[in-house]
C-alpha cells in the first residue's frame, strides 16, 4: 500500500470487505454502485474510483478526496457519486460510511412506488421511513442534493432512500452500519414485491 492512503490501513479493509460482501451477495454487479467512509478528524473521505467493480476493490483504486471532490491522493478518478457523498458528510455530522448499490428488489420496487413498504416491524424499527427520489440520471446532479440532505435532516430516525431507476443509498454510523442497513433495504423491498405478488395472484384466482 504506497502513498498517504497507506495511513488508514483500517478503513480501506473496511471499505475492502463491504465491496466484496455486496458483490457476493449481487447487489452490485458489474461496475457501478459506490462506498466511501469518512475520514476522522479531517473533511476528508476515502471513496471508491470511478468504474472499479466492487469485487475488484483494493486500495489501489480507492481514491482520498476532500467533500468538493478534490483529489488528495490516488491514481484514479472517483466515483461519480462522489459529490453527493462529500455533500452528505459535510451536512449530517452523525454519517461517517455511506453504501449506493444497486440491489434488484430496491431498484425494481422504486419504478413504481414513492416509499418502501415496511413489511416488517424490524424494518420500521431500524430504518424509520425509506422515500424515493427521482434525479432523473444516473449520477444524481447536484441540483438534487438540497432534497436529499433535507429528506434526512427532516427525519431524524431516516437512514436510507432509493434512487429510482439508480438504486439504493444507505447512510450509516460505522460501514458495518451501511452495509447492514442496505441489506435491509434489500429484504425489506423483496417481501414487499412478493406481497404485491401474492396479492395479485390472490385477486385473478378465480376460485
């Protein structure tokens, strides 16, 4: 590990382990999707580069940028989401690791719905309320960032949203956090498109 990244050995294991449980569990493929903690003591934050798969992350690619999106060191650009990551540190103090995946019941039940449905009194519990934002793209534009920021400061208790048609983005104390927050995001929305499902089949029977 070279350069100045070298000193955070600790989060960029973090960061390295969330990556590939995501990508285990497919709810990033390919390429997109971002992560990013923050650095203490420093309006910093170490974020993922642009157009690395989570599996293939390492600290060769995480890139050190302040919250405008400076690079302070690595070799790559970082993630296109990185903006709206600095934006969400410098504005909620309490977010230190923040997970944008694009896992498919998230991403499929935000097409058609402005909330997610809380099948579950430990999804309600944990996550508090779970809107949809539309930014109309699939980097989300800096004009939309006031309504995100102010989304989460207006409910305290809120610790996710999905993007539609991008994906779900968890904010979280630790990346432990984020990542089992996003995993809940992810069940939350699966039993809440197999209810409608069942729903549905329930109502064409005709028996």
């Amino acid at each position: 590990m070279m350069g100045l990244i070298s000193e955070y050995a600790d989060l960029v294991d973090v960061l390295v382990l969330a990556a590939r449980k995501m990508y285990s569990f497919r709810y990033e493929m390919s390429d997109g999707g971002n992560l990013s903690v923050r650095i203490p003591e420093k309006d910093w934050m170490i974020v993922k580069g642009t157009n690395v798969a989570f599996d293939e992350v390492d600290a060769s690619n995480l890139v050190i940028t302040d919250f405008a999106g400076k690079v302070i060191d690595g070799k790559l650009k970082p993630s296109k989401e990185a903006l709206l990551h600095g934006a969400l540190y410098q504005a909620l103090p309490q977010v230190n690791a923040i997970m944008h995946c694009h896992s498919p019941y998230a991403t499929a039940w935000a097409s058609d719905h402005d909330c997610l449905g809380f099948s579950t009194h430990h999804a309600r519990m944990k996550l508090g309320s779970c809107p949809v934002v539309d930014t109309h793209s699939y980097v989300v534009a800096q004009e939309y960032f006031p309504t995100i920021i102010d989304l989460f400061r207006e409910n305290e208790h809120m610790r996710s949203c999905i993007l539609r048609a991008h994906g779900q983005v968890t904010l979280g104390s630790t990346m432990r956090d984020a990542v089992y927050l996003a995993e809940l995001v992810e069940e939350t929305a699966q039993i809440s498109v197999l209810s409608e499902a069942m729903k549905c089949h329930v109502q064409k029977d005709p028996t």
